[in-house]
C-alpha cells in the first residue's frame, strides 16, 4: 500500500484529546503514522501528492456498541456483508453484535462459525456479543470465561433482561471474577408485560399496553444496588427515561459503571409514533419529549457514555402488520452519526461528546484498542462533511432492511469517506 | 317510506375509524339522519334501496353479537348486499396476515368494509390498503365509534340534549373502546363526563381528555344524568386486575344504593353484553323506567343504517 496524505482536514479524537486542524499520514502498512497540526502542506516532502480536504472533519471509526446482525438465522434481515457495506456508509467501523440470532450465539462452537463469517463477509471489525444465558432463556448462565478465551468481549441477553434477581447476583460474581462485561436491557417484564409504547396519553389514545418508565427504573436500581455488593464490569445498554438518568447520575458517584442510550431515543419522542407507525416501535419504547430532553442532557454532562444505534434489520414483512403484531426495532447504523450531529447543529450538544460518546467511550468501555486515531494504530476513520444536507430515503438505505425510523428526515451532515486499516472502503 | 337525505352536508371523513376523526358537524348530521330510520325501523316494510348493488363485507376477527348483527340488519335494510365473515375460520388462521386479506377482499371490489378486531389500529391499517370505506365496528382497546353514536342518539332521544349533561362512565375504562369513543363524543358535544374505575382500571393520563375522575363511585354518581355501565372485559385482563368479583360489586357494582347519588331520573344504559351481579344489579338492568340498554340496541340498528349511507354516498 502506498502511503497516504490527508492536510487541511478538522481532527477531532477525544482519546488522544485531539481538536485542531490538520493532516492525517497513513503509513504503508495501513497504520497510523502522523496526525495533527502538524502535518501540513510545509512539512510534506513535495514529492507527495495530499488530498486536501478543505475543511472537512476526520473522526476515528465509528464504535456502535449495539447492532443485530441477522446471521446466522436472519439473513433476510441482515448478513455481515451488508451491515458492513451499510456500517461504512455511516462512518461504523467496528460493531459489537447482539446474540440474538437463530441459534443464540451461547457456546463455544457457534463463536468459530461467527468470527469466520465476520472475516469472510465483512470489511469492518466484528466484535460479537455472547448471551448472558444459554438460548437467552434467563435460567442458566452462559461460559464466560470459555467463551472470553475465544473472543467474545461482552455478555448480554440483547433484548432479554435477566429477571431473576438471584441469576443477576450469580451472573455478577462469575463477571469480576473472570473480568467480563455485561451489559443488561433494562425492563421489568412484569411492569411492562405486553406493553408496546410509553404510559401515557398516547398509549391511552391508541389503545395500546404501555411500558411504564419505572420498568427500566427497577431493573437499573436492583442491578446497581447488587453492584456494590459484587464490583463488575457492568454496562446498561440503553436508558430511555428521565428518571432513569437521574438514578445514574447519582449512583456513578459510589459506584462504577457505564450507560449508553440509542440515537432514537435521543432525537425522536412517543408524538412521533403518530397514527401507529410499526417502524418507531422500539424497546426500550420512545417516551415524553421531557425524556428525550433528559437524555440529551445527560449526553451533555457526560452521564451518559454512549450513543448506539440500536440497529435493528426487520423486513416489510414483519412491520406491514398491526401494531401489537408488528416486529420491534428500527434501522439505523447508516444515519447514525448524521442524526447524533443533529445534538451539535442544534447546539444541545458539544461536537467533541459527541463523537466521544461513538468513538473512545464505547472502545473504553469495551477494552479494545479501537475508536482513535493513536500513531501505530490501524488507520480506521472516516471524512466527514459536517454541513452537507442529505434526506433519509427509504430506497436509499444501503441495509438490506429498510425500516427506518427517520424515512423523509432532512439531515446535515455526511460521510464522504470511510477507511478500515487504511484501505477506503467507502466514497460518495 | 321515503328517506329525505340533506344534500348540503357532507361528512368530512372518507372512512369511519374514531370519533376522535369526526367533527361536532360530523356527529349531528349522523345522529339527524338516524332519525329517519328509527321510524323506518318501527315501520312493517323495514327495506329501502339507498344501497342497492353496493357489496357491504363484515370482518369479525372477534366474536360479537349485537354489533355484528346489527350491522348486518343495517346494511340489508338499506338494500346492499351483505357478507359476513366469522375471521375465526378464515386464512387468518392459515397464517395470512390482515393486508393479504384485505388486499383479497379488495380484489372482489367491495364497496364497505366493516371491520372488528382485536388490535388497536387494525382498521387504520386496513384503511391505508383497500379503496372501499372501512367503517370501524371496534379496534382493540382504541375506538368503538357507532357505539358511541348510538349512545348519543339513545341519550338525546331521552333527555332532548346532550350539552350540560352529566354523564358518568364506570367500570374496566382500561380496556375499553366503548369508553375511549363516548368520552371523544360526549366531551364534543358539550357533556360532562365522570370516569368512574379502580385504579388498576383507569387509563394512564385520562384526564387530558377533559374528564373527571373518580375511584369512589358515590362520588363519581353525583348528581348524574346518565349511569352508563361498561363490562368487565376479563378476556383481555392477563394478570390480576381485581381481587375478587364480588369485591368488584361491593365498590362498582351498579346497585341501587349507588344510583341514589345520581339523579332521580338518571338513566342506565350498558353497551352489553352484560354481567349481571358483577357490573349491574339484575333488578336495576331490567327496571324500564330507569335502564334504556334494550333501546341502545334498537337504535344501534338505526345508527349504523345511517352510518352506511352516509359514509357510502
């Protein structure tokens, strides 16, 4: 590979602390080999043709912390090829997988079948979540430690919560002592039996079982209440609630722990589900705007680490239905960054959070060596036009799904360039 | 007999799905036009052909009996020619979902599809896919819209008005359609309307369709026009809603100590079926001067009549 040249580009990596304009080299081996201000026109040998980028913004590779893929099982949903071409158009270059397939990613075997698929088909990186129990049924724990060895880097039960508050307990000691990650979907199932949407006026206007926000509340604070009694690496994949981020925010000051929200809960409320739009069912459910202003928030002050997209492939099929029958879950990895950039053009939100929040937070949290733009790394990053509008289309969507919880959205802001290892894999 | 149609107005809706669609315009020009087929109902010759050749498809994915009766009356009355559909025995069970069986339908050209179902929204849905009028007969928890209208004819056709009336609902709100319609309509036209429900019952944030209301039905019965009575809907409660039935009674059941709060001349209506000693004394549910449930139904028929006209023109 030939070395590459980028200068007057904007760079922001939160990892490195990172904001300044200047230049990105990439060495022939597909690293990193100099960033910042200081790789400029001046400092080039003239030899060297740069690509002058003319303002536009160079982030480190996108970390989404939360996406279905439908393989193995589902590969009419999604399949590692075209989450990858779809992950690359929205600046993703590394995905953690929830095990939420056919068969339920839970033991050893089916982890070889996976990381082979992930290489072959996919350009991106693939990091695969385990179950946190076997076949996701809540009962018996999964092999971790096994597991671990083989690469799986966290543990959850994706849309599943752990109900029982024994197994929580057990689960927990088995994480610190093999230091795992688990991450839990919060959501009391008695409390949200059936429910669909938010309790509220619209649940009650629409005639549909509602979710109350203290079924997420519950589980948050018995789960953290037996984390300081067992000190593991725990994570909550998603907060929907205002209450919810009160509750961190005060329990982060004696506690450890990390929490990430969807980009669905952050830009859109329950008004926007209409007249049963299929396609804003999700879990956990959208709620009141002062929710969402909550979360934004809690972005804001850093309560919250992560932003995920909760990319979640269904076909028509499985939405044309009505709304009690319909599929959970939303699309999202390719607008994922030009939605969250929505938080900074509308100044709720710093640019530097926010890329924080999809960059080093998650990788952080993860432990793996990915989400900045370190020298020596792998030169994963993406180009981004941070003004140029776009409109979410339907037809457009590179995910083989195409439910989309934002069809007909104006955006501002786009990848105009992704690059994994240092190779381009994706260009407008 | 003939039936006078006021050619000037027109409803502003292509279908039927809520009340909460309708305008107050809406609403007195359907419940003006029933009139008519109150008298053509009491009448020996009942047929008329306002919907001659028009193919009128009812689609029960629930069982009911009154309003699937009454529909079906209301469209051979009106001279369309009827089918009805018991879902129960249908491709549905084959595993079809409910756009493949409109979009079937559909293809044999219908003019009306009435439609009852057991999600909220079905008829939104199906509304969205065929080119006929899809009048709602009941959707999930959401809406019940003819029931409504009928209630308000009943009402009106008693107390001559409906404005400044005190009108008190009791009983499963939660889960009740019936409930959700007649709050949109009755709060339109100007009533005021009591919810009465334990709490367990009481939908989320139901006040802010500008009701009062009330766990203590004594309270909630003052000085009442209208005790109107909703069953208790035990098919679509899937965990422990209520102690008891008997315990239920004790505090919801309409009994004639309660209906002392109300005023003495309040009347009792019931979209039925009901469950007598759970929701209503059998005494106060049969008492003719008092309860108007039979009339209910009877006016259901005149209702729909004008429903099918109206919205089929």
């Amino acid at each position: 590979m030939k070395k590459q040249y980028f200068i007057n580009a904007k760079i922001i990596d939160p990892h490195n602390s990172i904001n300044e304009n200047g230049g990105l080299i990439i060495g022939e081996n597909g690293n990193i080999e100099a960033i910042g201000k200081k790789v400029n026109i001046n400092n080039l040998p003239t030899r060297e043709k740069p690509t002058d980028l003319k303002g536009k913004y160079i982030f480190p590779g996108i970390v989404d912390m939360k996406v279905f893929v439908g393989e193995p099982g589902y590969e009419y949903k999604e399949n590692f090829r075209t989450l990858s071409n779809a992950a690359l158009s929205g600046g993703v270059t590394s995905v953690v997988t929830m095990p939420n397939t056919d068969p339920i990613i839970d033991n050893v075997s089916i982890v070889d079948f996976l990381k082979r698929r992930g290489r072959d088909k996919s350009k991106i990186n693939i990091f695969p979540c385990a179950s946190l129990t076997q076949n996701t049924d809540g009962t018996n724990m999964t092999e971790f430690g096994l597991l671990a060895k083989k690469g799986i880097i966290a543990f959850t039960d994706g849309l599943k919560t752990i109900q029982n508050t024994r197994l929580m307990s057990r689960i927990m000691n088995s994480a610190k002592d093999l230091g795992c990650l688990i991450m839990q979907h919060a959501e009391d199932y008695d409390l949200a039996q059936n429910g669909m949407i938010n309790s509220g006026i619209i649940a009650t206007k629409l005639g549909l079982s509602s979710i109350p926000d203290i079924a997420e509340r519950i589980i948050i604070e018995r789960d953290l209440t037996l984390l300081e009694k067992t000190k593991c690496r725990y994570h909550i994949s998603q907060l929907s609630a205002g209450r919810s981020v009160d509750i961190v925010k005060e329990r982060k000051q004696n506690v450890k722990f990390t929490c990430g929200v969807s980009i669905n809960n952050l830009s859109l409320n329950e008004n926007d589900i209409g007249e049963f739009r299929t396609f804003l069912k999700l879990s956990p459910p959208l709620r009141r705007e002062e929710d969402r202003e909550a979360l934004v928030q809690g972005l804001k002050d850093k309560t919250i680490d992560v932003i995920v997209s909760d990319h979640k492939p269904e076909d028509e099929e499985s939405k044309r239905l009505t709304f009690a029958q319909a599929a959970t879950g939303a699309s999202g990895i390719e607008t994922l960054l030009s939605l969250s950039l929505e938080l900074f053009h509308n100044g709720s939100v710093k640019l530097e959070t926010i890329i924080q929040a999809l960059t080093s937070n998650p990788a952080k949290i993860l432990n793996i060596n990915k989400g900045n733009l370190s020298i020596g790394n792998d030169a994963d990053f993406c180009i981004v036009d941070i003004n140029k509008p776009w409109i979410v289309k339907k037809e457009n969507l590179i995910s083989k799904s195409k439910n989309t919880s934002i069809e007909d959205k104006k955006l501002q802001g786009k990848v105009t360039n992704t690059f994994v290892k240092g190779i381009e894999l994706f260009k407008i | 007999m003939a039936i006078k149609t006021n050619k000037a107005i027109k409803i502003s809706q292509k279908h039927l799905l809520g009340i909460q669609d309708l305008s107050v315009n809406d609403i007195n020009y359907i419940l003006d036009e029933s009139e008519a087929f109150i008298k053509l109902n009491q009448s020996k010759n009942k047929k008329i052909d306002v919907l001659r050749g028009k193919t009128q498809i009812n689609l029960f994915f629930e069982p009911s009996t009154r309003t699937q009766s009454s529909f079906e009356l209301a469209g051979k009355r009106l001279g369309a020619d009827v089918m009805s559909m018991n879902m129960g025995n249908s491709a549905i069970k084959k595993g079809e979902t409910l756009i493949d069986t409109a979009m079937t339908l559909n293809a044999m050209h219908p003019d009306i599809i009435v439609i009852r179902h057991q999600d909220s929204g079905a008829c939104n849905l199906l509304s969205q896919k065929v080119n006929c009028v899809v009048l709602n007969a009941g959707d999930g928890r959401r809406e019940h819209p003819t029931q409504a209208l009928l209630d308000a004819l009943t009402i009106r056709n008693r107390k001559k008005k409906i404005q400044g009336l005190r009108i008190a609902i009791c009983g499963d709100i939660l889960h009740s359609r019936v409930a959700r319609s007649n709050i949109y309509l009755l709060t339109m036209l100007g009533a005021e309307v009591n919810i009465v429900a334990p709490s367990n019952l009481m939908p989320k944030e139901i006040e802010k369709f500008g009701v009062n209301t009330f766990t203590d039905m004594k309270k909630g019965l003052k000085d009442c026009d209208i005790v109107m009575m909703l069953r208790l809907q035990n098919e679509r409660m899937t965990s422990s809603y209520l102690s008891s039935n008997r315990e239920y009674y004790e505090y919801y059941g309409l009994t004639p100590d309660k209906l002392d709060h109300a005023k003495s001349d309040a009347l009792i209506m019931h979209p039925g079926p009901m469950n007598r000693g759970i929701e209503i004394d059998t005494r106060l549910a049969d008492d003719i001067n008092k309860s108007v449930i039979k009339e209910q139904v009877e006016l259901g028929v005149a209702v729909r009549m004008a429903c099918l006209k109206i919205f089929c023109e």
